[in-house]
C-alpha cells in the first residue's frame, strides 16, 4: 500500500520520504529512491544500500515515472517496441540486471551506439544477444531458450532462423535444432563436432524410428 500511495501521489513531502528511507521493506525503500521529492542527501545515502533493487532505483531517477515502477517484466515487455526513447534505452543499458541489458540488446529501439557498448559487455549472454539474436524476428529474439526449444518441437521455422539458432550458447536450443527435421545437412555437420553431449545425442537420435 505504501508503495503504490508514493507511485500515485506525487506530493509527498521531503521529511515523510526521509523517515521512509529507513523503513526495513527494501520495495519502499525502492519506491522512496524512485520519488522526486526525495531529498538529494537521502538519495545519496539509497545509492548504497544494501539491497541492489535499491541501489539502481537512484540510476533509474533518470527514466520517466511510468518507466520507474514497472517491474522487470513489464520493462522487457515495453522495450520490444521500435519507438523506445533513446534515454530510456541509454539507462537501462547500463542497468545492474543483466536481463534488461539483455533486452536492451534485442530492443529495435537500440540504437548503434549503444549495442557497441553492450558487445563489450562482461556478460556472454549480452554478447551474443548483440552479436547473434538481433538477427532473429523479435518473436523469438525475446523468447527464453527453453521456450525457443519448444517452439523449434512445434514448428518448422525458416532456415535463417535454425541457422541463427544453432550458434546459440543454449545447449537445449542448439539440441533442438540437431533433432529439427528441417535441419539442413551442413548444419548437421556443424554440431556433430559440439562440445555438449546433450547435442550430440540429439544427432544421433535423429537416426531412430
């Protein structure tokens, strides 16, 4: 209830944020950093809290209301949108949840500039979202691999996409494609040299009535 009164009320005064700073429900404290009328010293002292949801709630300052409070959920739901402000794109590029640095990359909204940033970025799955997945149609760049893995079990996509998919650093996706029966020869061949056992199986179980 606190939380949704300083999502909706925009007058809440300074001395009320402060006391509300310390309260030990880390969503409130969250919410207080979200707040403009949070006093610049407050916000300082929630820049290092202990709980990281708080902490990036003093970086998310920068995104609009609306933006502020969605859950991560909701974040990566709006950013599958071509027309996403290039300032909201810039902030959560440099989130702390490496799965909205994730969206990000496979966002339409994402300009250059920032995909060359998140290629460097120290997570692999950020990498390859940059380098590999934007290349995939949005329905399924944003897809879980489990769900990418599934859906391969279910349809037979274009070749491009099974190509795509095959370079995935998932071992389930790329053993869905071992098993496609749309799977050409030549991409066969490439994962018969994988690593991942799991894979190998799945060319071998492609021989089995």
């Amino acid at each position: 209830e606190i939380v949704d009164r300083l999502r909706d009320s925009v007058e809440v005064r300074p001395d009320v944020l402060t006391a509300l700073a310390s309260s030990e429900d880390w969503t409130v404290r969250q919410a207080v950093a979200w707040h403009d009328n949070t006093p610049d010293d407050v916000v300082k002292k929630l820049a290092d809290d202990d709980d990281s949801d708080v902490s990036q709630a003093t970086r998310d300052r920068k995104l609009p209301k609306t933006w502020r409070f969605m859950d991560r959920d909701e974040k990566i739901e709006a950013l599958k949108s071509d027309d996403v402000p290039s300032e909201i794109i810039e902030s959560l590029a440099s989130s702390e949840d490496w799965r909205l640095r994730q969206a990000v990359a496979w966002s339409p909204s994402a300009p250059e500039s920032t995909l060359t940033i998140l290629k460097e970025d120290e997570d692999d799955d950020i990498k390859e979202a940059v380098i590999t997945e934007r290349k995939l149609p949005i329905d399924w760049r944003f897809m879980s691999g489990w769900d990418k893995a599934e859906r391969l079990r279910e349809e037979s996509p274009e070749l491009t996409i099974l190509e795509i998919l095959a370079q995935s650093r998932d071992s389930d996706v790329r053993r869905a494609v071992a098993l496609h029966p749309s799977t050409p020869e030549r991409l066969l061949n490439t994962l018969r040299e994988d690593s991942d056992d799991s894979v190998q199986s799945g060319i071998r179980e492609r021989d089995l009535p």
